[in-house]
C-alpha cells in the first residue's frame, strides 16, 4: 500500500533472532508428529480472535468493511482539494474521521493477518487474507488524497491553523512524521495506482514466500520434519543430529534456491524502481524515514557493531569451540547448548510466573497490564501444524488489545521469549492510549520495552543463581542471545545492503547471492568457524528480507538503547526512572528517540552511545573469561 497510508494497522512485532535455533527471526515450532504436545506437561493456550470478530464469515465483519466503504467515498467527496480552506478545528475534524475510518480498516485486517498466522497451510486461510486484503486496499484507496493533500499544505499556513487550534495541535506529532515523506510523495493518480496494484505486487511475493516455507518439509535422518522443527534441532546436544538437520535444511532450501532468489530479485527490483521514482539516496533511507531515524545514525550504530566484532563475536565463538572441545566450529555449531546449560524442561505457568515476577519487581503496573494477556485468550503459545514460526507481538487497533504468538517448547529461551513479547504487548497497550494514528512507535524504539522486560527476567533469574557453573552457563547464554540480536542482525543488513546495490546492477544468480551472505557471515562470526559450501542457501528462509527489508538494524538499535537504558537504572543515576520509563512507553509514536531519551541523559546521535551499549556484552564476556 502507499508508503504514507496507514490502512494496515503496525506490522505484527516480530521476536529477533536471539534464540539459539536458527538464523532468522522465527524460532522453533514443532514436528508434525509432536503437534499440540504440551511443553513441560502443562497445557499451552490458544489465543480467541472472537474480541476482533466471531469467525471469517461473521456478519459484523461484512458490515464494517461495507461502512467503511461508504464513509470513506463520503469523505473523499468532502474533503477531496479542499484542506487547504479549512480552519484549524475543522482540519482536526477531518483527521479524527480519516483516523476512525482507518481503525476499522486496521481491525479487519489484524483479524485476517491473526487467522492467516494461526494456520497458514489452511488454504482457505489464504484465501481470506488475500480477500480481506483486496478489499481494504479497494475502500482505502479512497483515502490515498488525504495525507497527500496535508503534505502539499504549505508549512507557514500548516502552522497557522495549529496556532489557531487546540484540536489540531494534538495531531501535531501525526503531521510532523508525515512531512517527513513529503519530499518524496508522487501524484495523486500515482500514488493510488501504487496503493491498489500492491495486493497483486509485493504483497503477492510474500505470500509466495510464506505458504512456499508453511508447505515445506525437511528430511532429517530420514525423517520428514517442518523447517522450524528442523531449525529446532540446530540447537540439539547432539552434534550428529546438528549436522543431520543442517544438511537437511540445506538440501530443502538448496532445491528450491531459484524460486527464492526469482523472490529476492523481483522484490529487490520493485525497491529499486520506486525509490527512483521517490527519490531516495539509498536502499535503506526509506526504512529510515519510516523509523524517524536519520540515515547517519543508522550508519553510526552499524559502523560501532562492526568495528566491534573482534572483542564481541569473534572472542565468544572462540572460547565457545574450546568448551566443545573443537578445533573449530561449523555453522551447526552455532547455537549448540554449551556443557553446563540446563535442558531442564520449564512449564508454561511456571514461565508466565518468572516473567510477571520479574516485571512486578520493577514495576508493579507493568506486571498487572501483562497479566491481562494471562487471564485473557489473548496469547497462542500452543504446538501445531501450519501455524506461523518464531514469535511476534501484533498491536492489532487501541479499540481492541494486543495479541502474542509464539511456540513454546520449555527452554529457558522459550521463556526469554515470553517476556520479550510481552514486552511488545504491554508497551502496545499503553501506547494504544494514544489512539490509533498517534499509538505506532518506530521500530527504532518498538523494540524498548520488549527487550527490557527480557532483561528484567534474566537479570532475576541471574541475581538469584549461586551456582557459579550455571551462572556462566547463563550468561554465556545470554552473550548468544545478545550476539544474535546485535551481532547477527547487522550482518544481515549488510548482507541486504550488498545485494540491494549490487542488484541496481542487474539480476544477481543464486551463486552471487550466495557469496554475498557467505562474505557476510565471515566477517561477522569470524576465524573460528568453518564454513561448508551448502550453507549458501541458509539466506533464503530469513522472512524479514521479504517482508520488511532493512528491518533487521532495528533489533540491534533497540538492544543497544536498552542496555545504556539498563545501565542507567542499575546505576539508580535517574530518579523516578520507572515513572519516566512508563512514560516514554505511553508516549507511542507522539516523540522522537531524542525527546524520549533525553530524561534518561541518553542521545542515539553520540557515538559514545553505541559503543556504551556494546560494551554491556563485551562485559558479560569479560565475566565468563574471568570464570573460566
């Protein structure tokens, strides 16, 4: 859909790849012979979609979509070149009836995107997506005028009619985000024929992509696995089996490597002409813009993260081969368990327990908003076939509530999980507060609170541990968490950043796209890996690359904001910080990260910055060398 409507409500949240099963950010599911099996003993839940609507063919769902429908034609018929003679309140108006407008769009395609998740091999699922989705982009179309037309308004009469009225200085942080896109906007004609081919354009590819990965199997051992499950098995005590489900992996992405890279290049293509046609610098600036984040502090955050992978990654992956007692690590050695770590299975309340426990601890409002995701239907942890891998966090509209999926196994990562997308869930909640224009928070900061409600858990887990082996075997598992977060994730938008300009060049085979990801991950996880030549393919199944490009530098800002963020609680060197920090979760997409940090004395756009939060995981490194 155009760049500047927001029709389709905030990209489901999803979790970075921390975990220790794969490289992308889905982690593990299941096999289809394990489907449903509780983890631990303990029943795992299924959310209820019922708050949204009852069923696909649910008569209020109809109703909506043909309302909207209507009001939206009634309000191009209103509107339509005439913002420009509006007095400030009535401008406010307007805003406020585009905004209700957009919210039942919003709500009925949350519903389609949470029934597709649920179980993507269902094809009458797809179906309904793709119905759903086509109908939305059809009645928001006639929307498409509406942020076009604010962005032609000229800044002085912008900012006389704000002057003029309080209604519309509440919608100023919409208007100023949306200005950000001006210099890049096309015509009217333009920009609707970009909105309404979307469904049949990118939006098609990935769906190629997703129900190409939802049918697909992988033989491991002779035994047919869903690639989830068999990414699963990459972190398996068992190095035969590690290597049986790499093999496995390869041998099903490697067969279908052309379809992959026919996605990789007609995506990378499509970015490439309409960022011509809108004028951007380079492939990124649009994720940028889209982030409220300049283009020269992305470029600070990623030049920090490489300039540290000698003292981060290439340090911890040689002390890892050592403790495996290998000479050098394969890639399937990547996520192994080390020694010490506790397989012990964790059941689902005693998770839920240690994560509300660990966010009632700093902040007992925290805790009581997470727990309505508990007491609710409101979370889908549960084991089946078809259902979407990894985790994520979907905001769905502030009418509604938030929704969470994951796959819960019993792992302590599962855990690290839970409290990370309640994070997501919780921030959600309160940013809702805003409305639904105003609620949205850039995924330079949607990654705060998740990744600081991870590290309240596993700091209370940590401070509690006596043990000093299982301790080192924590924070050795942590610095993994931490290395796939910052570490991996830059490398992966290195890897976009190579393919995306070399493709400006012409269509890239998989061979070339292929030595791109290996040149990549060289660098990145350096001297003590080993690398064979099947592992070419292992770009091809990570969905952020289709769906979001660029997306992945927001795991690393968001990990290394959090841990200056930390750090400053620790040091109790802010006072009401937990006021401050609700606030800034409050704030929703009404503040820019230098508006939001600056309580806490923090600037993203000082270099000292970065290189305080990479030094958090140098230090945790340092303790385990300390520890032997």
């Amino acid at each position: 859909m155009a760049y500047m409507h927001s029709v389709s409500p905030a990209e489901p949240i999803p979790t970075p790849p921390r975990s220790r099963a794969g490289d992308a950010a889905p982690g593990p599911t299941h096999s289809p012979l394990d489907a449903g099996a509780p983890a631990g003993g303990a029943p795992l839940p299924s959310w209820d979609l019922s708050d949204l609507y009852k069923a696909p063919d649910d008569p209020a769902l109809k109703a909506d979509l043909d309302r909207a429908d209507a009001e939206a034609q009634a309000f191009a018929e209103r509107f339509a070149t005439r913002l420009g003679g509006l007095h400030g309140d009535a401008l406010a108006a307007a805003i406020a009836g585009y905004e209700a407008i957009e919210e039942v769009l919003g709500r009925a395609m949350s519903y389609a995107q949470l029934i597709f998740s649920g179980d993507a091999q269902d094809a009458g699922n797809g179906r309904f997506y793709q119905t759903v989705q086509e109908r939305v982009t059809a009645i928001s179309s006639h929307l498409v005028f509406f942020t076009l037309e604010l962005n032609r308004l000229d800044d002085k009469a912008l900012e006389a009619k704000l002057a003029e009225s309080r209604a519309l200085a509440r919608w100023r942080p919409w208007l100023r985000d949306l200005r950000v896109f001006r210099p890049h906007q096309l015509s009217d004609e333009l920009e609707k024929l970009l909105h309404e081919k979307e469904v049949t354009g990118r939006s098609a590819w990935n769906r190629l992509f997703d129900e190409t990965i939802a049918g697909m199997t992988v033989t491991v051992s002779g035994e047919e696995q869903t690639v989830s499950a068999a990414l699963n098995k990459l972190s398996d005590r068992n190095r035969e089996v590690r290597a049986a489900a790499a093999k496995g992996v390869s041998e099903a992405f490697g067969s279908r490597i052309r379809l992959f890279s026919l996605i990789t290049n007609v995506l990378a293509k499509d970015k490439e002409i309409l960022d011509g046609w809108r004028n951007y610098p380079r492939p990124t600036s649009s994720r940028n813009r889209a982030n409220m984040v300049e283009d020269e502090v992305v470029d600070a955050l990623v030049t920090a993260v490489r300039e540290s992978y000698p003292r981060l990654s290439h340090r911890y992956y040689a002390m890892k081969a050592k403790w495996l007692g290998l000479p050098k690590l394969m890639h399937w050695d990547r996520n192994a368990p080390l020694p010490d770590e506790d397989d012990k299975p964790i059941a689902w309340p005693d998770a839920v327990q240690r994560v509300l426990t660990s966010y009632g601890a700093f902040s007992p409002e925290l805790a009581a908003i997470g727990k309505r995701f508990f007491d609710s239907p409101w979370v889908d942890a549960a084991l089946r076939p078809g259902k979407a891998s990894g985790a994520f966090a979907h905001p769905t509209v502030p009418s509604a509530h938030p929704y969470l999926l994951l796959n819960y196994h019993g792992k302590s990562r599962d855990v690290m999980t839970l409290a990370h997308e309640l994070g997501h869930g919780v921030h959600q909640v309160l940013a809702g507060e805003q409305g639904y224009l105003l609620s949205s928070t850039p995924l330079t900061l949607a990654e705060t609170a998740s990744v600081f409600g991870e590290m309240l858990t596993f700091r209370a887990v940590l401070d509690a541990e006596t043990d000093p082996r299982r301790r080192r075997a924590m924070l050795a598992g942590k610095v993994e968490d931490m290395l796939n977060t910052v570490v991996r994730q830059i490398a992966f938008y290195r890897f976009e950043t190579l393919l995306h300009d070399e493709r400006r060049k012409g269509e890239l085979s998989s061979e070339r796209i292929g030595e791109i990801w290996m040149q990549v991950q060289t660098e990145s996880l350096g001297p003590a890996f080993d690398f064979t030549p099947d592992y070419t393919c292992y770009w091809a199944y990570i969905p952020h690359f289709v769906h979001s490009p660029f997306y992945v530098y927001a795991y690393a800002f968001g990990d290394c904001l959090v841990n200056a963020l930390y750090g400053v609680y620790r040091d109790g060197a802010v006072p009401d910080f937990e006021k401050k920090y609700i606030d800034l979760l409050r704030a929703g997409g009404t503040l820019r990260h230098k508006d939001l940090l600056a309580p806490f004395g923090l600037d993203a756009s000082d270099p000292a910055f970065w290189r305080k939060g990479l030094d958090v995981i140098s230090g945790f490194i340092d303790e385990i060398e300390r520890t032997g």
